[in-house]
C-alpha cells in the first residue's frame, strides 16, 4: 500500500470511520451482517483473528454479539489501534480481546483461529504476489473448516461493468454530503491507492490460498462480500 496516499497513521486514519460511513454504501449494516451469518459457525469460546482491525468496530460488533469468544485484532497503523482501543473501552466490549500492531503474517501460527476477517483491506495490496501472500498467512492461521470473510472493493478498470459503477459510486459520495473539493481529492486517492483486482481473480486468489465455498452475501456497486471455508 502506498502509504503516502492513505496515511492511516496521520489525518486520513483519524478520519477514517466518519469517511466510511459516507463512502462506503452498506457500511453501517456491514458488520451486524456478516456477524449474523458467521454466527453459528463459530464454537463456544472461539477465536477469531481480525486482520485490518482498524477503529475497532469488528471487534465491538463481535464482541457484543458474542462475548464467549476470543477476538484478536491485528494492524499495522498504531494510531488505529489506539483508536480500536479506545472505542472498545467505551462499549465495555474489551474483555476477551488483544491488539497487535503488524500484520498477518506477525500473528503466532498457534494456535489456530476458528474464523478470520479481512473488511477493506485487500485492494490496498497489490497483486504482484502481496495479495496472495496476504491470504495465504490468513489461511496458515485458520483450522480447516474455519469460515473466513472478505469484505472489499473490485473491478476490472476499463470493463463495462466498472465504467458504469465507477462514476455512480463518485455520484454516491456527493449525494452523501461530499463538497466538489472533496470528491476530488478522494477520487484521487482511489486512482492513485487502490489496486483493483476483478471478482473472478478475488475469487481466484482465495481458492489458491487454501479457502473454498464462496458465498457471496453482499454486493453494491464495485463493493463485495464472501465467505469462504479453510480447506
């Protein structure tokens, strides 16, 4: 990810969870969502790695839905950790809970999760190997049959499909309140930070990690939604 252009340890991380919710059409509704869906899959006492953990909402929402489990959340931003922290005091949803700064291949290997999330996360690597590797040290953590979601932007630039969603997605952040200012500088930041990749090749990079059985629950505009299974 260049960090110059998403800077989650200065303003744009700071920021991040008011922009969003903006930005980010089912975002407020993402995480009840999924929670609901991975429910059952997930044993009493379980434990779930949260890769990108971000400002802490997976966490809260997981952790309030279900507070038998062990959540462990890791990051590379401390700042958004630190905010993670922060909110999960808040909604007294700290119990059972550990932060990392790093990423997913600094996580121990065992023991093993029962479930992991990766929420707006992979389109920031690019696929010159980094977004399989991201999937692979997922898969390497994960028991076999443990449910695992993803959650991101995808598309194909210059197919018929992201040309039409690309401007209606650009429409949607000024129907939100966006100024013509803003809009510009964030349609930067995406030309410039976000490494798409198509559907079909997500799906791809997922089945050569070790993850089958995608279940598509969730798609708008150039947003998706799976889940899939360790093998």
């Amino acid at each position: 990810m260049d960090e110059t252009v998403f800077d989650f340890d200065g303003n744009y991380g700071e920021d991040y969870e008011a922009l969003a919710r903006r930005v980010i059409p089912g975002y407020r509704t993402l995480f009840p969502m999924f929670t609901a869906i991975i429910d059952p899959d997930l044993p009493p006492g379980g434990r779930v790695l949260v890769v990108g953990a971000g400002t802490g909402i997976e966490l809260v929402t997981l952790g309030r839905a279900r507070p038998d489990l062990h959540l462990h959340g890791v990051d590379p931003s401390a700042q958004m950790l630190e905010i993670a922290e922060r909110r999960l005091a808040e909604a007294g949803a700290g119990d059972g809970v550990s932060l990392q700064l790093g990423y997913a291949s600094d996580v121990p290997a065992r023991p093993r999760f029962d479930a992991a999330t990766l929420i707006n996360v992979l389109h920031f690597v690019p696929d010159d190997g980094s977004k399989a590797a991201l999937l692979r040290d997922i898969a390497g953590r994960l028991r076999p049959g443990a449910v695992f979601v993803l959650f991101d932007l995808h598309g194909d630039p210059g197919s018929e499909e992201h040309e039409r969603y690309m401007p209606a997605w650009r429409r949607y952040w000024r129907i939100r309140g966006m100024t013509p200012d803003e809009t510009a500088e964030f349609g930067e930041r995406i030309e410039r930070g976000i490494r798409f990749a198509p559907a079909e090749r997500v799906l791809e990079l997922a089945r050569d990690a070790g993850f089958t059985d995608p279940q598509r629950f969730f798609k708008s505009m150039l947003y998706g939604g799976w889940t899939f299974r360790r093998m």
